[in-house]
C-alpha cells in the first residue's frame, strides 16, 4: 500500500465518521459523551484530510511503515477457548491458528501466541489469570461484569482513544462492527470504553426439539401449545415399550441440564406477559436466562410439575457443563424432547446426535424442531439478543495496544473471516454451483472446534459470506449428514415472533461488579432444588431461593438500574 493509498483510506474515514454522525439519535439520552480526558468519538472528529507529510509522520510515529506494517516485530498473546473436544485439534496450535499467525506475520509484522482456556470455566480461569496480572493480551469473555470489576480496579485498558485515535487504520474493524458495536459499552457519563462488542451475525438462539420419528410411530401432530406438549410426553412415556422396544425403562421424555434457565428457556419465557415494557428487561435484564422477568416462576412450576410425574430426566442436576451424558442419551435415541441452541442437534457431523440417531436407530430418527408456547398473547415469543455478542478487551498488562487492534483488525477482514469460517475447499466444504458452502465432515487437522470457528472469528459470531443470500443458503446445507429441511425449519422458528433487545446505553452499574458469576451459580443451584421438590414444597424451594439470590446482590443490582434508567428516561418505559 502506497502513502496515497492511506491517505484516501483517511479521507474514506471521514467520510464514515460523517455518515455515522447522520446516523446518531437527536436524543441525547441516547448518544454516548466521553469525558474530555478521552478523545472524542470518531463520529465528532474533524473530516478533514491529514497532508501527506502529516500521515507520514503519524506512520513513523508508530513505527509503520506504508502498508500499515510494524518495521520491529511486535508480540501478543490472545485468549483461545479449550473445549476439550473429544478428537479436536489443540486451539492453540493448529491449521487455524497457522493461518492467522502467518497472515498477522505477513501483514503487520505481529507475533501471535494463542493461550488456551478452558470454555466451560472461562468465568473463574479468566477471573484468575486477571488477578495474576496474565491474562492475554487479547482477552474474550461473555461477561461484561467481570471486565467492570477489574476495569474499577485498574485492570483494565480504556480501548476509547485506540478506536478513535486510530481508526483511519482499522477499516475492516470500523467497517464491520460500526459504531453500534464499538461503542455500544462506551460510558455515557465518563467516555470510557473498557470492551469492544462482538457481532452477532445471525440472532437464532433458541429451539425446542421433539423426535419426529416418535411423533410419527404415535400418530401425533406436532404440538401447537403447551398443553399438546405436556400431552405428547405422555404419550412418550406410556408407549415407551413401542418407542424403545427392551429398553423401555430407559425412556427419557424431555431432558435438560443442570442450566434450567437456559434449557427451558420456551418454556419459562412463554410465561412472561407479552407487554412487558423495555424497561422492565432493562431493570431486570442483568441475569440472561431472564430468572426475574414477570411469572417466570410458573415456568418453573410447569417444569417441576413434569418432573414429578416421570416426565423429566430424573439425573440432570449431577452432571457439570460439558459433560456428555445427556448427549450421549440423545445419542442412543433415550431422549423423546429437549430445549437447546437453535442448531444443537444437527451439530458436529459424524460425531453428532443425528449422525448417531441414524446409525443406531434408523435414518428416520431425527429432532425437528417444534413452536408449542405461546404466550398469554398468543404470541410465539422469543426473546432475542441484540447483535452483540463475546465482549473483547485489553488487561493493563497489554503493552501492545496497537499491534492488539491491528489484530481484531484482521480477523474482522472478510477474506479471513471466510477462511476461518468455512475452513479450506475440499477439505471441510465445497463450493456449490449457486456460489454457497456445503460443508464437508473434517477428519484430519482440519477439525473446527467451535460452530464455523467462531472461538477465532471473535469479532464476528454466525456465518457471513458478505452476502445475505448466499450465507442463508450456506447456512442450510452447512451441517454435513442433515437433511436441509430440518434446518431450515429450525432457522425460521428460533426467530419466529422475536424481540431484538436493545442498549439503553445506561452506563456502569455499580452493584453489578464483581456479581455475575456468583449469582449465575445461585441461580442455576436454586431453580435445580425448585424443579426436583416435591410439588408441595415447590414454592418454599423456589421463594427461599429466590430470597436469597436478591439479598445476596440482586435485588442491589434491580435498585440500581431502575434508578439509572429513571434518570435517564424519566417516566418513560419504553426505548426508541
């Protein structure tokens, strides 16, 4: 890249802040301020163009030469999920993570080294490695409180002059996330921005699943409600001899985990009125698995009420994240329903429940996914989340700032994010005469670990070509050994009737901090005890439970946020 070439990348810099100032809400509730200590949002920086002399400079100054490139190598460290797959590659060395080191060689002279940690305790390695003073580099985390504590602390980098300051050289990053992402945690009252927001390409989150193949062998439609469901294990249960032959006794008619919030989440959420108000999600938003939306509890009711009349897998609460029993359950065909991610079954090819349904039961034993709770509206309700996801950011400890944003920089290029995606033709796709993916069952190195890569696209989570079409076709014919159909049913229903959420850019809140892996761990302790009561004691368990969540910091946490909002939006209950 010639110096020209930079300047008319500044000059198209200019060009977005302008476009992205057009794009800013006259309200000024609803528009980030930093503080004069920090630069000012790209979107009020000056559009005029530097000369060339004064580009010049600015690369010498920081050691660049024209095409973006350190002239001394620099080093950093990034956060990689282990997820311990049985037959995976290791996630820190790997033709992945040769691809992008090469690549961030090659194109800004900057040394990667990948530091593994474990996905199902990142909370708790992450909090460890922190206080240590080792955390990588490139940090990743789906908790933002956990950043907000050591950000208090000292321990974290404010990224708001690095994306201002340097934006002119990150114009994948700007180009890809926007100004939403970037600045969606930016502190309206200090300008502070302790994380960058990840996108979420694709807003699928949930499905329930049901085996079509039980439904057919019974006779039974798929359930419209929630009384047709509750009818349909039943059903399961009292034909268990037809379904199972010799291992009747092994019949398993819905199956959760130790996560009941987040693997009953149609259920319970079709509880919640369908007119709660923005500000009741905000309030009371902070738990994810939406424990204190109203009537949420007789959710729980309904779940416990199965659980006491044999309808629920008697042993979920024993078994950890990450361990595979339960999917080994679905595996040998025990399992007649389940709430899980929106993809959950048709997931991981040759290794997966429906590679494993066919060859131990037959080719027509398949999960299709089902809509059977609507709520009191009528309405198949999915509360869905905004199009943030993964939360990256910088511990103080990171002494390469730059070389660390020219790395998100990278990986936010489409080129690579498609690499990374769909992995090397011939390998672990092939391209379909429409243009489209077709993903191919990897058996060597070229094993993903995650869905698509997404433990390395971290700036991107979801499929995208950079073409709508052709990502929705790719999608449906991505899952090696699965019939389009049933993806294509389950993409349309796990969106069906959705709520986006939305940023109420309300700022820090204070309580939070330090709050959210403790009370997750209360919350999954509390609904567990709750479901397996006796239906006689199921409200002592659930109010004592609930009781204590609130005095141990949730109730400090509601305090605070419907005094942020109110300050904020007054009497106003719902978001523009």
């Amino acid at each position: 890249m010639r110096l020209t070439r930079f300047l008319t990348i500044l000059a198209l810099g200019s060009v977005f802040a302008l476009a992205f100032a057009g794009c800013t809400k006259s309200n000024n509730k609803d528009s980030a301020s930093p503080s004069s200590s920090s630069a000012p949002p790209a979107s009020e920086q000056s559009s005029a163009s530097p000369s060339a002399d004064e580009a010049a400079a600015k690369l010498e100054k920081l050691g660049l030469d024209s095409n973006f490139k350190f002239k001394e190598t620099r080093k950093i460290t990034v956060e990689i999920y282990d997820r311990g797959n049985t037959g995976g590659s290791k996630p820190e060395d790997n033709v992945y993570t040769k691809y992008i080191k090469d690549g961030m060689l090659r194109d800004h002279n900057v040394e990667v080294t990948f530091v593994p940690v474990p996905r199902w305790t990142e909370g708790e390695v992450l909090n460890n490695l922190l206080a240590a003073g080792q955390a990588p580099d490139i940090s990743v985390t789906y908790s933002y409180p956990t950043i907000q504590t050591y950000a208090n602390m000292g321990g974290i980098t404010d990224l708001a002059p690095f994306v201002d300051e340097y934006k002119d050289l990150l114009p994948n990053l700007w180009g890809y996330l926007t100004d939403s992402n970037i600045n969606w945690d930016r502190d309206p009252s200090t300008g502070k921005l302790w994380a960058l927001e990840a996108r979420l390409n694709v807003l699928n989150r949930i499905n329930t699943f049901v085996r079509e193949d039980w439904l057919k062998k019974l006779d039974l439609q798929a359930p419209t409600s929630l009384q047709e469901f509750e009818s349909m294990l039943k059903a399961f249960k009292d034909n268990a001899s037809t379904l199972l032959g010799k291992d009747a006794d092994k019949i398993i008619p819905f199956s959760t985990s130790f996560d009941v919030g987040w693997r009953t989440d149609h259920l319970t959420t079709s509880f919640v009125p369908d007119n709660i108000t923005d500000k009741d999600i905000y309030v009371n938003g902070f738990d994810d698995r939406k424990l204190l939306y109203p009537n949420y509890k007789e959710g729980i009711r309904t779940l416990n009420k199965w659980y006491n009349e044999g309808l629920v897998w008697k042993d979920f609460p024993l078994y950890p994240a990450g361990d595979k029993t339960e999917d080994n359950l679905m595996k040998t065909g025990f399992v007649g329903a389940f709430i899980h991610n929106w993809d959950y079954p048709y997931r991981d090819g040759e290794d997966g429940i429906t590679a494993n349904l066919h060859k131990l039961v037959g080719p027509d034993a398949n999960y299709i996914a089902v809509e059977p709770f609507p709520n009191d509206a009528g309405v198949y309700r999915k509360f869905l989340s905004a199009p943030v996801d993964r939360k990256l950011f910088f511990p103080s400890t990171n002494k390469e700032p730059l070389a660390s944003m020219f790395y998100l920089d990278w990986i936010s290029k489409l080129e690579n994010r498609v690499y990374l995606q769909f992995g090397e033709e011939g390998k672990t796709h092939e391209k379909m005469p429409d243009g489209s993916f077709k993903t191919i069952a990897a058996t060597d190195e070229y094993i993903m670990n995650s869905p698509a890569n997404i433990d390395y696209t971290i700036t991107s989570n979801g499929l995208d070509t950079g073409d709508p079409d052709l990502t929705a076709k790719s999608l449906a014919n991505g899952y090696a050994g699965v019939d389009a159909r049933l993806i294509e049913i389950a993409n349309k229903i796990t969106t069906n009737d959705g709520r986006v959420g939305k940023n109420a850019k309300a700022g820090e809140i204070k309580s939070e901090e330090g709050q959210g892996e403790a009370l997750s761990k209360k919350r999954d302790a509390f609904l567990d005890q709750a479901v397996v009561a006796s239906v006689d004691k199921f409200d002592a368990a659930y109010d004592a439970g609930m009781k204590d969540y609130l005095s141990s910091g949730g109730q400090a946490i509601i305090d605070e946020r419907k005094a942020a909002w109110e300050k904020l939006y007054g009497s106003e209950t719902m978001l523009k």
